[in-house]
C-alpha cells in the first residue's frame, strides 16, 4: 500500500496539509541562520509575555510557557503563513477572563478546566468551518466591528491591570465599572512600593525602544535587526526587576508571580460536562473568529510583503490544531501575535522553524528559569499587559472615515460601548448586527440612473453627470444594485413613477449592467412591472443583463411574459428604438395611397 | 390665521395627508352608484366574516363588527388606495390568539383589554416607521418568508378551528399540536349535529361560487359582477343557517354565536400596564408589519390594475389610525381584506366611498341584526374560517422556484415549519434572519470575470462567455458585486491570485462597472491590494466607477495612492494600454542611437 494514498484527503496531496514538510524537504543552510537569530529574540519577547498574558486570563504563569510549546509548534508544522507566530495574545487573554470567571475563582483547577474546554471548542469549531467550507462567515467581522472590539478590549485590559498595578486587591470583579466603582473608594490603600514598581517598569518599558534605537543606530545596527532588539523591553524590565527585587529582598512586601512548577506540561483532559459546554461554547466561538480573523489579517500583512500569500483553509485547519493542542497540554486559547509575529518578521525569520526554534526557548525557560521568575513582581506583568494592548488600539483610523462612510464610524463606535458596556459577546454580536443592517439599509435604497448615450460612443451615462442623447419615447433607467426583497418594491414604485411622469414613454429600458442577483421576490417584481406597464402601453425591455443572470430570468418565463425584449447592450437596444421611430415616422406606402385618394 | 397654515406638516399641504377630502371634492354622482353597489356587497360578505374571525381571534363578536366601523372609516380617511377595504382579516386574527391566550382566557374582559393594548402599539408602531422614515424595514419580510408565513398560519388557523368543527371541547390549548393531540383521542366525543352543520357548510362554501357564476351566467349577469356576487357563499350560509336552527329549534343543541350586544361601540380604554405592554410589544411589531405588508401587497395590486399608485407612507399614516381606531372602539387588529378588498374592485367600488357605505351596512347590522346573528351555529363560522384561509394558501409559486433559486424555497419552507413548530414570532424572526443570511452568503461569494473587448466594439464581456481580444500585459477583470466588509477578503484573495497565475500581468484593471458601493473595509482592502500588486510591479487601475463612488474613493487618498490610473471605461483603459505597449515595442531614438554606435 502507498502511502500517498492513504493520505490523499480530497483533491489535495497531503503534503499540502503539512506545508512545513516540503519546506524542510527544500530548507537551506543559510536559512537556519536567519531563522535561529529571529527564533532568539522572539523567545526573549515570548516567555515575559506569556507569564503576563497568563495573568490577565486568570490561569497560572506556566499555562502561558506551555501556550507556547505544543500549540506554537503545531501551528508551525501545519500553518502556511511562513512569519506568523501563535501563542498567547492579550485579547484572547480578555475573552477567557471575562467568560470564566462566571463560572469559578481566578487560578482554581476548575478555571482551568474550563477554559481548557473553551481551546478545545475554539479549535474544534475552527476544523467545522474548514471541513463546511463557511471560513467566509468571518467576514462579518467587518473592519469597523473589529476596530471597535479591539480598542474597547484595551480600554477592559488596561482597567483589569489597575489592582495589579496599585497593589490594591478587589475580589472577583472583572466588569470594568464595578472594578472601577470598586478601586475609586479605596485610593488610599494603594501600596506605594507595588505601583513604585509599577510606574518604573511602565516608564521604562515606554521609553526603551527609543533608546535601545538610539544605541544600536550609533552601533551602526541593521535597520531591521535594530527594531526587533528594541522589543526586548519586557524581557529587560523583567529581568531589571527580578534583580532589584533579589538584591533588596522584597520578596515578601510584593505580590510577586510566586512557584512555577518546573519542567514540561503534562497531557490534560478538559473535563465534560454538558451544560458547562453549552454555557460556553457561544464564547468559544467567538474566541475562534475573532482568534482567527487577527490571525489571518497578520498572516496576510506579512505575507504580502515577501509577494507570497497565505491559505485561508489551511489556516483555519492550523489554528484549529493549535487550540486543540492547546487544550491537551494546560495551555489557554492561542492566536498569531501581532507583535511576536512582527519582531520574528523584522529578526529576519524566513520560515517557521523559527518558531521552533522559540519553542526549544521556551522548553529551556521552563526547565531552568521557572525559579528566577517566581519573584517577578505583578506589578511588572500588569505594565507589560498594559503597553502590549497601547500598542494594538487604533484610533486615527475613525477620524478619516467619518467623511467617508458614517455608518462606519457609528459601527465601530457603537461596538466600542457595547463591547464596554455590555460586555464582549453581546457587543461583537451587536456590532456584526448592526453593519449587517447599514448594509441592508443601504442596498434597499438603491440609485436609479436615467441613462443616455454619450457622444457617438456605444457608452451609456447618466443624464445628470454628463451631456447625453436620448430618445424621446424610450426611458431608459439603470438599476444600480442586486435586485432582491431588501428593495424589489423601491425599484417597482421608481419605475412606474418614473416612467407615469415622463409623458411620451412607450418602452421603458431597464439597464441591469450593475445588477448581479435578482432572487425570486425580486423576478416576481419584474413580473409584476411588465405587466402593470403593459396596462399602461409601455413596453418593458432588458439590457446588459449578466451571462450569469440569463438561466433565471429564462427559466421565470420572463423572457416570453415580457413585452419588450432582451437587449445584448443598451447600445443595441437604443439602435433598435432609433430604427422603430424613423418606421413610425416615415409614412408607409397605405397611408402614401390614402392621401393620394382624395386629390 | 389661515387654516392651511395650521395643517402644514413639513413638505406636503395637508390635503395630502388627508386624500379623502380631494376626492370628494372632485366626486361625480356617477361614482356614487358604483361605489354603493360595491359597498353593499362588500358589506353583505363582511358582517359573517368579521363574526368568524372575531371568533378565531378569541374576542367577542361585536369586536369584529367594531372592527368594520371606525378603524374601516379611518382608512378610508387616510388611505391612499382607492379600493383597499381595512378590517379584520384572518392572519392578524390568529396572530391576537396566539399572543393574547398566553395572558387571559379566550373572551374575557382581560382577553379583549390585552387586544386592544396589541391594536394601540401597533398603529403607534407603524407611526414611528412614518415619522422616522423606515417603512423600508418591511422590505425584510421579503416573498418567501411572507408565503411560507400565511401557509404556516392557514394550517394553524384549520387546526384551530378543528375543535368547533367537530363540538369537541377542547380547553384553552391554542399550539397545533396539543391541540391535535387533545382532540385525537376524543374522536369519539364528536357532535354529530355540530359535524354535520360544518361539513354541510364547507360543501357549500366551496359549491357556491361556481353554481353562482353558472346561475348568473346564465342570467347574462355582466362577468365583474357576477364574480362579486358569487363571493357571497358566507352571508347565504350563514343565513340559511340561522333560518334551519330557528326552524328546527335546534339553538340549544348547537354552540351558537350567543346574545351580540345591539347598538353602536362605546369608546374604549387600553389598560396600560408596562410589564403586560412590554410582554404584549413584540407580538405588535410583528402583527403591525405583516398587516401593513399584505395591505400593500394587496394595495399595489390594485391599484396597478387602474394604472395608478399607491403611497407607502401614507399607507403608514392610514393603517396606523386605523389601528389607533381600533384600540378606542373595542375591536381588533385590522388590515387590508384581500378577498373583500377585490370584491370591492370587482363589484365596481371606486373611491373609499364604497367603504363608507359598507360601513353603514354593518351599523344598520348592529342596530337591527344582532339578535338574528345570536343562533348561528360556531360550526358555520369555523367553515366560514376555513373556506376563506384555504384562499390564502400559495404552494403553487414554490415548485417553480426551486428551479431559479433554491434558497429562497428553504427560506420559505424553513419559516413554514418554523412557524408551525416554533411559533409564530420566532417563525418569522428566523426567517427573517435566514433569508438576509443568504443574501449575505451570496454577495460574500462574488463573480470575479476575466473581460476582453468584444470585437471591434466598446464593450467588454466575459472572456469565457464572449469570443473576446485581450492584451498580453493587461488583466482586466470585472467585479460583479459590491465592494464591503462580507467579501473585501475574498475579493482581495482572487485578484492577488489570478495576477500571480497570469505570467506577465503588468497592470491589472479592475472594471467598477457593477460595483454600486465601496464600504470602508473595501476602500482599505484596495489600499492594501494596490500596494500589494505594487510590489509584484503589477499597476493596479480602475474603471467604470460609478460617478456616485468618486467622491468616497478621492476622499480616500486612492486617486493618488493608485499605481495606475482610474479610467472613465474599459474602452479607454485599453486603448491607453495598446499604446503604451506599441511605445514599448517600437524601439526609441536613443535604442536606435544605441544600436548604430557599434556599427
């Protein structure tokens, strides 16, 4: 038996499932020079990120290390983006701290359990919409709903960090005005070493990479390597504080990370129970778009830029396995990093193996450091946390569409409180709602152009916009939009209006060159027109209309029921209504005798 | 001070609003005998039908009389359809039943208290959608939904009525299938005399028309009225009826319609109670926007059939008061009859006149006629029910439509099974929401054509279609959809694709000729895709953008973010192309320089 055979799954050779594997069939030498450095840095970047992120999800510090073991290397063998680095990310982060704390405390073995469910799910539902062919249902995360999500999640990340941050404690309170109602009473208590530490590190962090920019530009650094040391800020400030702590023996006045348990994750079962996974698999599946659309806009993004582009498919199936990896080894739900996957880009990483080589980073990090991290303060995490999600808010945009497109803007902004307000399932839902229904909205009112030729070209445009012919018994109206439910009656009422008003009109031309789908409400309008056109001695006549359209209005019966005909071009059927006219114009030879009689 | 100044509302003077007063203005005495032939017939069919439906709606049956009185008048008022006859009809009936038997027993004071709070929200609804200009909204109910929704409700409404057909008593259960399954194994209780009542009234239902139309066919009664007198099998049933059990003293054996009040309605009150109105409200919307959908539908039909029109908002403002009428006069939701409404056409009717008339038919009923209607047997009124709904059933239309468009049957049966499973609300919520999903899923697929110059013309079709000329370095592709948010991505996916495919693609040229919008995830999506292509050195240009999208795309900074140019057509673009590759081809005076200096 072949091999080759057995994994022939559909119409693609399985090697196209595993893009790792021809790449390393085709991997240079000079490659893993480039790969080792990025993979160094990005490991540098990855371990302080993944002990903080951890901390915003409520999970214990080593289930960010482990986030970045099986999971990143699953993504890496299966992935087709050749830059994007997977692991823990800041508003997944969010997502699972807002869903499981509904359901138990902050750090217990229940909370984890659960939000082991929520990876296996994410990933499960990621292989579902493979496997159905519906990746494009995430379109409806439009730009503005996604604009909008990110910015509030920052606003929910950086208030979440303000305990941490002031070292005042606030129990279980994760809804950010009930966190904020509940810190405001209680200044007085804020711990001046912890936010000390807190402040210091939020400074630091905000000014290295200047700095660092500044030093490497006079060390006569590479561009691009210069900007991927300069994101070691938190791996420096991390390290900073861990000495600072150690030497001054603060231990003990500090909330500090406290015990990770050294060496590499064990295989975990997220428990079963059924009505906790109907609890939160509506959150799962959030996590898995959002999750994924961020993913694959990042991958896109840096794939254009080398001319190469990634596999929408084969990203759903890799992200799908990286979560799935996720729930199997105590991690929590994975995502590309915007900013590892940036630094791994400008550290000159040329292809996954420098998440690999991340990965054996981490593994050493979690066999030798784990104790060097346990005096981390807290304080440090949450300014880490906090300058990671400055990063990913995005406010410029909103300014330059609102001349553009206002719907946009309220869109966004209106995700942007119901994400804050309402919280983040109900606020994404209610942002793909409401672009769902400007959409709509806009397509039910849609522009009907009287067109004319212009010139002696064969071109025909609005009468407004341009100086035209016309015929003087033929209206001829451009639909500028599908004609379906959301606007068929519009269309009707603005035909017949149009075409009462117009004295003269004896056919009435409908221009569908604009008109992609017409559904059964809308070819029943069209029915209906022709006939109540028909009553009033107007002929109704097609043009431009779509190859693909013609079976449709074929098989309505329209093209017999119609009282017009089906015109190739306007161009055409303006030829045929010139010639109609000079017909009627001429006098035919009956009436030339019938004048002739009386003389 | 002028009147007229007092009743200008906004753009229109107030004759507008009120179209009654210029028609009886302008009325001839002419008119006047039709319109009072038409409403005499239209009322004879109105008072058993308006018992029958108050009988299926749950209130008592003065309530269908009062619903022919002020909320018919109202209309008349307002309406701006000419033959539409406003009152109870059977789909609203039963929606009432469906909401109000969740809240009260069937005919008591709180049942009809509760009608009258749906009748009250409902008109002020269909004000709102006036005042704020979306009556565009009901445009989502579009054909399929509708269809599958009255199909779904006339089986409901046969299934109700089971229980009076056969004298079963069966209490308080209103959900089909309880119903059904209380009364299957009561079989045996059935009343024979009920029974027979209801299928003699059936048989004659059905026989009346066509034995009508012969006799007066006959008769050389002219075809309009003959098919209007032939309507009136319910008040011949209903008499013949009322004359059997008067005979044959059969009041006590039978369940009767029982003592109607006598005399005109008093004004009533709605209770208010913000729980009940806040339960009650959505059952309104829905009630609110099928009623004022089926009186539209029926409206226009009308209306084309005189070569006229109706106006949708006024529709709005009339249907509202209609409704508003209804809550202060004790009656139930109206709306637009079809059958009575084309009665009314048919018998001539034409002007609302001839609903002032069958207004004073049903008041000379209430003074005069109550005590007669008290022995009509329940059973009668259940054929009559049924006779008039097997009417509404549309399953013809579906078979045609699966052949055109399969998702508009699924839609239809989808909303059928989920109105006779679900209910009715979520019924047509989800259809709703299943039929803008398609829409969604279709346009988040768009055509992506390859065009090329057909001949020697200026037009450009489908190079798959079309035996078309195309030019080596250009790839001129046309996007048959709009440009937003539910299919940027996969736009943006094809384009890089097939100018990576297509060996030596220098300019790609992307004909807008279809395109009615570009939204703000589209206008980012062809900033990225430019710069993109840029790197592939492939010039990305426009053409045929509509003049409506010019103003979005040079506020967007892509007129000089363009690597190519944006054309005013295909035909332009091309030529501009030709040329640039003949300058190309045609060696310049420095390569002609260059080539003689060796020599």
């Amino acid at each position: 038996m072949r091999p080759a055979l057995w994994f022939k799954l559909g119409l693609r050779e399985w090697p196209d499932y595993v893009p790792l594997v021809p790449l390393l069939q085709n991997y240079k030498s000079e490659d893993f020079s480039h790969d080792l450095t990025a993979g160094l840095v990005v490991g540098m970047i990855t371990i302080p990120q993944a002990v903080a992120y951890a901390f915003l999800a409520g999970v214990p510090p080593q289930s960010g290390l482990y986030a970045c073991l099986v999971p990143m290397v699953l993504y890496a063998i299966f992935g087709s983006s050749r830059q994007l680095v997977v692991g823990p990310v800041a508003v997944a982060a969010l997502m699972v701290a807002a869903t499981v704390s509904q359901y138990a405390p902050r750090y217990s073995e229940a909370y984890l359990g659960i939000t082991l469910i929520i990876c296996l799910q994410a990933g499960i539902f990621l292989w579902i919409l493979r496997l159905s062919r519906m990746g494009g249902l995430v379109n409806l995360l439009s730009h503005p709903v996604i604009s909008g999500f990110v910015n509030a999640a920052a606003i929910l990340i950086i208030v979440s960090q303000l305990p941490a941050f002031t070292g005042i404690e606030v129990d279980g309170a994760i809804e950010p005005f009930t966190l904020l109602s509940a810190l405001l009473p209680r200044l007085v208590e804020i711990q001046p070493l912890t936010l000390a530490f807190a402040v210091a590190s939020l400074v630091f962090l905000l000014a290295f990479p200047a700095i660092a920019r500044g030093i490497l530009a006079r060390l006569k650094y590479p561009n691009a390597q210069a900007s991927a040391i300069s994101r070691l800020g938190p791996m420096a400030v991390a390290l900073l504080s861990i000495i600072v702590v150690w030497a001054a023996g603060l231990g003990a006045s500090l909330d500090v990370v406290g015990e990770i348990p050294s060496g590499l994750p064990g295989i975990t079962i997220p428990p079963f129970n059924l009505e906790l996974w109907l609890d939160v698999l509506p959150a799962s599946v959030i996590i898995a778009l959002v999750s994924y659309v961020e993913s694959y806009s990042i991958g896109t993004t840096l794939a254009a830029r080398k001319l190469t582009r990634i596999n929408a498919h084969q990203e759903l199936i890799a992200l799908g396995a990286a979560n799935i990896g996720a729930a199997f080894t105590g991690a929590y739900p994975v995502a590309g990093s915007f900013s590892r996957s940036s630094v791994n880009f400008s550290a000159g990483g040329r292809t996954p193996v420098s998440s690999l080589v991340c990965a054996v980073v981490v593994i050493l990090a979690l066999l030798f450091l784990t104790g060097i991290f346990s005096v981390l303060p807290n304080a440090v995490l949450s300014a880490i946390v906090m300058v990671s999600v400055i990063g990913l808010m995005d406010l410029k945009t909103t300014r330059e569409h609102w001349a553009l497109q206002k719907h946009d803007v309220i869109t966004e902004y209106a995700t942007l409180f119901m994400v804050l307000f309402l919280g983040v399932e109900t606020g994404l839902i209610g942002g793909v709602l409401l672009s769902i229904a400007f959409f709509i909205r806009s397509s039910s009112r849609p522009n009907i152009t009287q067109v004319g030729r212009l010139g002696d070209t064969e071109h025909f445009r609005s009468i407004k916009r341009h100086d035209v012919e016309t015929l003087p018994h033929v209206l001829a109206l451009r639909v500028d939009e599908n004609i379906y439910f959301g606007n068929a009656v519009q269309i009707e009422d603005k035909f017949l209006k149009r075409s009462q008003r117009r004295k003269g009109t004896r056919h009435l031309l409908m221009v569908c060159s604009s008109v992609n789908l017409i559904d059964a409400t809308g070819m029943q309008m069209l029915h209906r027109l022709n006939s109540n056109l028909k009553r009033a001695d107007i002929a109704l006549s097609l043009c431009d209309v779509k190859g693909t359209l013609m079976p449709t209005v074929e098989a309505s019966g329209l093209t017999e029921a119609l009282t017009g005909q089906i015109f190739f071009t306007a161009d055409r059927a303006m030829k045929h209504f010139e010639q109609e006219l000079e017909a009627q114009q001429k006098p035919t030879d009956a009436e030339i005798n019938g004048r002739q009689d009386p003389i």
